[in-house]
C-alpha cells in the first residue's frame, strides 16, 4: 500500500435504534462514504465502555465514533445521557494522553439521517486522512 | 460538652501517655477511650517496628494502642484500607481521610461507624531516603534517631543524645532528599474532611510540645471527642485566638508552598509531544499491579475493569491497564502518592495520574474524599 | 485469632525484598509492602505480589495416607537407616539454619547435600567465591557501564529500577538478553569470543548475569574470563531465596547438577532421594520426563513448607510450617543476612530429630543461627583466578521448519506457578514465514510433544521463540523445535 492510498480505519459505534439506522439509510439513500468505516452495532449508546473506545484505538484504528440517540430520544430512557457523562471524561483524558481531538467524536443521529450520517463520516475521514495514523497503532497493522 | 466547631486545646490525663505520645497523647487517648467505652470495635494503628518502619494493625486491644507509635513522616502508608468491613477508630492524615471518605462513597467503609481522627500532615518522607539523608545532610547515624518534626519548614530531628538539627526543607528537595513527590504539590495539610482535625499547630506558650490542637468537624468528632473526656482520658480546652491565628498562618503557608510546587512539579507539555511523553513514563511497566493493588480509592477488588482487560500476549503501544486506570481515577485520585511508591520500576504513577485528574476535577470544581455532598461522577445519578 | 504480620522476605529469587505477610483470622494470606526494606523499598514484582498464592500449607504424608509430622520423620528415620545409593537436594529455597540443619543429616548419612547447580563442578573451585559473594544493589547504580546477559524486566524484576538509576546516573547498558530491552542503550549480539573487544567494558564496569541449575558453564567461564580481562565487577543473579546462604555455608565440591541427579536415577545409582524445599518436577524442565525418572525411585522422601505437585508421589513428606512463619534468615545476592519475623521452627526440629535417630549430631534454632552469624562475619577472600578454558559455544542453527524454543527462567517457572504467561514471543520474520494470523495460534512441536500457543511479536533475533512458561515441548534450556500456523 502507498502513501497517497492510505484510508483511514474509522471504528464507529452505533445503537441500535438510531444511528445504526442512519447507518442503514445512509447506504439506502446511496451516499457516497469511504468504505474503510467499521460500524458495530450495541443496543445503547450507553452500553459502550470507555474501554472498548480504548480497545479499538489500540488494535488500530485511526479514529472512533461514538453515536447515539438524540436526547430524550433514548429507547431506554436516558442512556445517552449516561453516554454523555463517560464521554466528557474519556474526551478530556484522550486529549491529555495527547490523542489529537479530530480522532474522537460524539454524534447523536437519528435513523432517517442517513444524509447526516454520511458527511459525519467523510468529515472525520478527510480530517483523519491529513493527521495520518494514529500514534496508538500498533506495529504490523495497516 | 463538646459542640461541632469547637477549636480546642488539649492532652491526655495519663501522665505517662502523655509524655509518650506526640504532643500530648490526645490523639492516642480518644482511640483508646472510644475502645475501651464500645464505640468502635477496633481501633488501626500503626505498630512500631523502629523508628522508620510501623506496620499498620487493626486491634481491639487497648495496651496495643497505648503502644503505638506516634507520628512517624517516614511511614508513608495510607490506612484506609486497613478500615474496610469494620467498625473501627483511626488516626489519619489528610490523604487517609479522604481515601476513607471516597470508600465510604462506593459503599467499601461503613462510614456512620467509622471514626476518623485527622492528624495534620507536612508531608511524608520515604524510610530508606530519611536514612540516607540523615547520613549524608545531618550526619546523624540512623539509628540514634528518637524523634522528628517538622516547624517553620524545617526538619528536625532529635537523637538518643537529646540534640537537634534541623534543616530547611527547601535545601533537602533541592539535594533530592525531603518529602515524597506527591507530598510537595499536595494543599491538603489540616484533614478538615475527618471527624476531628488534630495537631500541634497552634500549641503556644506552656504547653508547647505538649498538647494538641483539636478542631471538632462534625457529629462523630462531637462524640468521640465528648467520649474521651466522660472516660476521663483526656482533658481540653478552648484555643485562644492567637492560637487558632498561628494554626491558620501555618497552613496557610503550607497551602501556597503546596500550589507553588504544583507549577513546578507539573511543567507544561505540548500537545504533540504528551503522547510520546506518557509512552516513555510507561515503558519499563512490568505488570506487577501493585499501583491498583495499593490504591487507597479503589474499590473494584480483584475483578476490575483495569485488570480483567488487559493481558501480557497483547503487543499494544499503551497498555489497556494504565489507559483504563488514568480514565478511572480521574475523578476520584486523592493524590496520596502509594502508587508511585510501590512501583518497582519507579514510574512516578501518581504524577502521571494527577496530570489526569487535577484538571478534571477542578474542571468540575470538586475535590474527592472532602464530604458525601457529591457521588463519584461516573456514578452520577441522572433524573 | 487475631490477625499474625509476619516480616519476611520474598522466595521468587535471590535479590531478598522485605516483605509483610498478614495472615486473618480465617487464614488468609496478603501480602503488604515494606517501605524499610534496603533491597526493594518495598515494591515487589508480579511474582511478590502473587504469594499470596504461592504460600500453600503443605501435608505430612507416609505412604499417600496423611500423617503427623512425628509419624513421618520415625517413618523417613526407618527408610534411611541402612539405606544405600543415597542423595540429598537442597536448592535453597529455605532458610540457612534449616538448610544447616538439613546438612546434619547429611553428615549423619556420610553424604554430601547437593544445591544442584551443575555448573559448580565444571568451573574451578577457585572461582567460586567470585560467583557467591555479596555484591551491594546500590553498586550497580555506580557502575559507568553495564553489560546484562539476563532479562531484568522478566527475569529480576527488582533490578530494573537499580538499572534506571544507573542511567540516571550517566550509566550505559549494553544489553545481551535474549530480546531487546528498553532500558538498554545498546541491544546486541555478540559472540563469546568477541565479548573483549566488542562490549567496551572498563574497571568501572559491571557485568550482570545469573547462575542456576541449567547454567551453561561455559558461558560462567567466558563471563568470568571476561571479567578478569577487563576489570568489570561481575555480578551473579540466583534465582532461590537462599541461593547466596547455601553456597557460603554449604559445601561446593563434590556437588551434583539437576541434571546429574535425574541421570543418577535413571541409571539406578540413586535409590533415594532426600529433598528439602526442592520439587523436581517444578525445577526440571520437562515435568513428564521427572515424573516418570522419580517413579523408578525406591524411596523419595520430601521435606517442604509448601504444597508442591512432588508431595503426590513422594513416600514419605515432612510438612514444615509456611516459609513466612519460620524462624530463620536467608542470604541475598547482597550477601546480607535478612531475619524472618516469624519464631516457628517446627522444620529444624524435625530435621534434628532425623539427624538424632540417625545417629547425627541434634540441631537447635538458636546453635546453628549464632554459628552461621559467626561465620558471615569472616571476611570474604578477594576472588582470584586466572584466565579460564573455555570451548567454543555453539548455538545450533534453527531448522528451516521451526525456531529454537528458549526458555527464559523467571520465578513463575522455578516453581510452575500459573500466571499470565501462556504465550511465546517471536518476531516478525516469523510470524510472516508461518503465516501466522493476529489472534490464531502457533504449533510447536519437538521430540517431546506438541502444543499449541497464542504468540506476542517483540523484536528478537531471528529463529528463535521464547517462552516464560514450562511447556511440555521443552527439553532443555534450547529445544529444538517445528513450528506451524494453526
């Protein structure tokens, strides 16, 4: 693989009753996004640990994204705002480890914002794409 | 009667605990009152082995606690742990009291029977660095040592001989001796957070040397407080006002030594080069896990996220252990600087950890293990 | 009961940190830290602070039915009155005065205690002292330059720190363990013979390397060689409690190795075996083989303060209290003597009755103690020697299907204990011939067997696998073996 080819890896986390459908609607809808995203699916936002975004980061990827619900939307009552408290302290300690800011993102999109969804990933992979990989790759991954 | 606020004077009325105990014996004779009287079951005191090394115990025994040692700088150890699944009375330094309190939140110390008498903190020294240094900067041999203070941000150590000597602080950090890291940057030196707040700031005039100021904190103190003088045990009373001045003017001196190594200790690091940074601090981790092990505010036991995640065959740059760990305690690391002093590899942990949580918790304007007002964040209790 | 706080020190090697064991009204074990303790300052590695774990009360037995203790050491009394073809093994993984106590028997018997270290045997008894005498920590944070031929990070943990102080100090470390080290400033690979000229040692330097029952002697003889060309300090790492003691006060000729014990067995000169603190089937590289060498045994008679997999086929054990509980001292690679709290000396009893009913000399705690202090404080002669014979050392060239699978002793292989450990190391060259996949397996197979592990990538020379964990594949310190993607 050359320079010029790199994507970036992009793990994005979406629940299961609104961001993975804007997911749905996004590839429904055909709008064009790099296909070097990673979706995993989970019931609530709230039920993604900081550990698994540590997890993702430190097999490779070059950027994870948290999504959700929007607030008050939640199918569980309030599991995005559960998300939203563990964010705020992931965020603040990544940015201290000296993680750059544009490699973890928050967004709410809800299941018909397929056309959200979309420009959210050629957003962060064009922004990605100019930091490189991430310094947490580890050796041997691509 | 003892009221919540009072600020008081005073010693045990055993002579011979009295002359005993540091300043006074107060603080030994309410731990052995609130014994004796059934307040607590047991009481966690530090068991003298010599001069530099106390083992913490936890005793229903009265002699054992009469026994005990003193305050001692170099036994640097953090007894909340020692306090867990009992009904119990203990000595504390600020960091113990706060690690106490911040147990008490995650439901590991049953804090309406646990009582917590505070003992005003300078700072704490390493046992194998004091020895060294009283070779080295006093010339003093170990072993004559029989007691030590710290006054006016001096030193002072007393010898078997009846003489003293006493050294600057400042002088023994610049030589790289003095008191641990995380004692230097620390800003919590009167334990205002514990059920009484004791020590010898503030003890003028004739009884120098030999009684303690005592401010009562809350309820708990009122009672234990109340209970050492119905058992007849110890005799106070009321602080003048140039004491209670004298006893301010120190720790506020204390306090802006405290924040002005806090600038010095924790130097700016650019964006991109922290990454690279905390890297290099890591990298000659060998796994051991004393640093969760030891930790004072943890309260996961042996199935915790930081241990349970993270495994030797993964080639991962940062390991999932500290990353989990650094997240973890950003909202609730006192500090205390255990970790750093079990590291067998001498990875300052507690620097690193508190570049983590400082700025988080000030963020929020809250500071752990001060009172039950605010829960853990991460368990914030939504509506 | 109230809870016991013992002051002891830690069995995982010979570098003796301080350590407290409390022992709760139910029994169980904790480790706490010893911040007093010169050694270590109280920090403890993986292994110190698994002990808890480690420390298991062991059971007198007499023919596989539970015993007391009196019962068992009358039934070894009977068992070795007249007995012939007779041998004794001690590695040092107790205290000095039972070990002292231990050589009365030996005494009595007319036989000598092996520490089982072969090397000893092969290298001139005038080098001895320079592999057993104390040589302070601290030196190493003086020394300007330092050469390991060890892993301080799994091997020695405790040193690491010592090693970065070196740094701090302006000390540089070449490096010639088995993979990359990242305190080192220089990771190399050199040949014995060029070890002169290539590794830039001085009179201020120090060489750090170990000595242990599967040492190779010639490379003890190159590093002493090496040594005495260059004037470094040389500094031997052991991997027992009282590996220091038992060498001092123990006698050094006329020793056997492991190795020279089990070919004994085998060959039917030895009939019986004493051990004492000694689990063959933990200490030999392959437990299989040890297992099926110890059955052809008439008598095995096991002394030990812990419950070890030897105890199921001795036929007779001696249980001695927990090593945390006796009272008794050890000897660290410092040569510094360092006290057990504990006053227990159920264990010296036990061998004083044996050695008695044998027709040897009675043992007491306090006797043996003052006479063994008595005899550290002789001064150490000043090692001399002169330059060694040694052979060339042949590494064997990995076949083109496999590696050489190495073992890197460390404290959880010494005694078989379980721990994160389950995996081998190999570098990228490997894991790119193989075909090896992220998260699959790799298949070793030897001579001895197959296995199939989960793998790490580190930098390591090529051909070569290093394990921390005894596998049932290893034969010896290098096995040759064909390794497979799975």
């Amino acid at each position: 693989m050359t320079e010029e080819e790199w994507t970036p890896k992009i793990v994005a986390f979406c629940c299961n009753w609104c961001s993975y459908g804007g997911a749905d609607t996004a590839g429904m809808g055909r709008f064009q996004q790099p296909a070097s995203t990673r979706v995993i699916r989970v019931m609530c936002s709230g039920r993604i640990d900081p550990l698994h975004v540590f997890n993702a980061f430190l097999e490779g990827a070059d950027a994870v994204l948290v999504t959700g619900c929007h607030i008050g939307d939640c199918h569980y009552v309030n599991g995005n705002e559960k998300t939203q408290v563990k964010y705020e302290f992931l965020e603040e300690m990544l940015l201290q480890l000296g993680l750059e800011p544009d490699r973890l993102h928050l967004n709410w999109i809800s299941a018909s914002e397929g056309e959200r969804f979309a420009n959210f990933i050629n957003d962060v992979t064009a922004k990605v794409k100019e930091l490189g990989p991430s310094p947490l790759k580890p050796a041997g991954v691509r | 009667m003892v009221e919540v606020g009072d600020m008081l004077v005073g010693y045990a009325t055993d002579e011979n605990i009295r002359s005993r105990g540091a300043s006074g014996g107060l603080v030994t004779a309410v731990l052995a009152a609130a014994l004796e009287k059934g307040l607590v079951e047991n009481v966690v005191v530090m068991k003298h082995i010599n001069e530099f090394e106390a083992v913490p115990i936890i005793t229903d025994d009265v002699e054992e606690v009469l026994a005990s040692t003193g305050s001692l700088h170099s036994v640097p150890v953090n007894l909340a742990k020692y306090a867990m699944g009992r009904k119990v009375a203990m000595p504390a330094k600020p960091c113990d009291a706060q690690a106490v309190i911040e147990q008490g939140k995650r439901g590991m110390i049953d804090l309406d029977n646990t009582y917590v008498v505070g003992l005003n903190c300078g700072g704490s020294m390493h046992p194998v660095t004091t020895k060294k240094m009283l070779i080295e900067m006093y010339d003093i041999d170990p072993e004559d040592v029989v007691g030590e203070d710290i006054e006016k941000g001096k030193l002072i150590f007393k010898t078997k001989n009846g003489e003293e000597k006493a050294i600057a602080i400042d002088e023994l950090e610049e030589a790289g001796f003095g008191r641990r890291e995380s004692c230097r940057f620390c800003t919590l030196k009167i334990p205002v957070n514990a059920d009484l707040a004791c020590g010898n700031w503030g003890v003028i005039g004739d009884l120098a040397g030999s009684a303690t100021f005592c401010q009562v904190m809350n309820e708990k103190g009122a009672k234990l407080l109340g209970n050492a003088i119905d058992a007849g045990r110890i005799e106070v009373q009321p602080a003048s006002d140039k004491a209670i001045a004298i006893r301010a003017k120190v720790n506020s001196v204390m306090e802006d030594l405290g924040n002005t190594l806090e600038k010095e200790i924790f130097p700016d690091i650019p964006d991109e080069e922290r990454m690279q940074y905390y890297m290099e601090q890591m990298e000659d981790c060998i796994d051991c896990g004393a640093c969760k092990e030891v930790c004072p505010v943890c309260a996961c036991g042996d199935d915790a996220k930081c241990t349970m995640f993270h495994s030797l065959v993964d080639n991962y740059k940062m390991s999932m252990y500290h990353m989990v760990r650094l997240l973890h305690l950003s909202d609730s690391c006192i500090g205390c600087g255990q970790c750093s002093d079990v590291c067998p590899s001498d990875i300052p942990i507690t620097l690193l950890q508190s570049r983590f949580a400082i700025p988080s918790q000030r963020r929020r304007d809250y500071k752990p293990g001060m009172n039950l007002d605010t829960p853990p964040f991460f368990e914030v209790m939504l509506k | 009961m109230k809870e016991m706080i013992y002051q002891t020190v830690c069995p995982g090697c010979n570098i003796g940190c301080g350590l407290y064991v409390r022992e709760n009204e139910e029994g169980t074990l904790a480790v706490d830290f010893m911040k007093s303790s010169s050694a270590n300052l109280g920090k403890l590695c993986r292994f110190g602070m698994k002990l808890p774990y480690h420390y298991s009360k062991a059971t007198s037995m007499v023919d596989g039915k539970e015993a007391d203790i009196e019962t068992a050491v009358k039934a070894a009394s009977d068992k070795l009155k007249g007995a012939k073809n007779m041998a004794m093994l001690a590695v040092g993984a107790t205290t000095n005065e039972e070990h002292l106590a231990f050589t009365k028997i030996a005494d009595a018997l007319g036989i000598v205690v092996n520490t089982g270290i072969g090397a000893y045997e092969e290298i001139p008894s005038e080098c001895h002292s320079s592999i057993s005498q104390g040589i302070p920590l601290d030196d190493i944070e003086k020394a300007s330059r330092i050469a390991l031929f060890i892993d301080p990070y799994v091997q020695y943990p405790l040193l690491v720190r010592r090693l970065l102080a070196a740094k701090k100090n302006g000390a540089t470390i070449v490096s010639l363990a088995c993979q990359d080290l990242n305190l080192a400033d220089e990771n190399v690979s050199v040949n014995p013979a060029d070890y002169k000229t290539e590794l830039g040692l001085d009179d201020n330097s120090m060489i750090i390397t170990d000595v242990h029952p599967h040492t190779d002697p010639e490379q003890v003889k190159n590093l002493l060689n090496l040594a005495l060309m260059t004037g470094a300090k040389i500094m031997f790492m052991k991997p027992f409690v009282d590996s220091t003691g038992v060498h001092l006060f123990g006698k050094t000729a006329g020793q056997m190795g492991l190795q020279e014990i089990m070919d004994g067995i085998n060959d039917g000169s030895i009939k019986t075996l004493v051990t004492l603190n000694s689990d063959l089937l933990e200490l030999m590289p392959n437990t299989d083989e040890a297992a099926k060498t110890l059955e052809k045994l008439d008598n095995l008679i096991v002394m030990t303060s812990r419950d070890s997999p030897v105890n199921e086929m001795a036929n007779i054990v001696i249980a001695t209290e927990p090593l945390y509980a006796k009272a008794g001292s050890f000897m660290n690679v410092e040569g510094q003597v360092l006290n057990n709290s504990g006053e227990s000396t159920v264990g010296i009893d036990a061998m004083s009755t044996l050695s008695q009913n044998l027709g040897g000399e009675a043992s007491d705690f306090q006797t043996i103690h003052n006479k063994m202090m008595e005899s550290v404080l002789q001064k150490y002669t000043a090692p001399k020697y002169s330059e060694l014979e040694c052979k060339v050392m042949e590494t064997a060239a990995p076949s083109e299907d496999g590696g050489n699978l190495v073992s890197v002793y460390n404290p959880f292989m010494w005694c078989d204990q379980t721990d994160d450990n389950d995996f081998v190391i190999v570098n990228m060259t490997m894991v790119d011939k193989l075909g090896l996949r992220k998260g699959g397996m790799i298949s070793l197979t030897s001579d001895a067997g197959s296995v199939n592990m989960r793998y790490t990538v580190r930098d390591i020379p090529d051909g070569l696998i290093l394990t921390m964990k005894k596998l049932p594949v290893i034969t010896g310190n290098t096995t040759e073996v064909k390794a497979e993607a799975v």
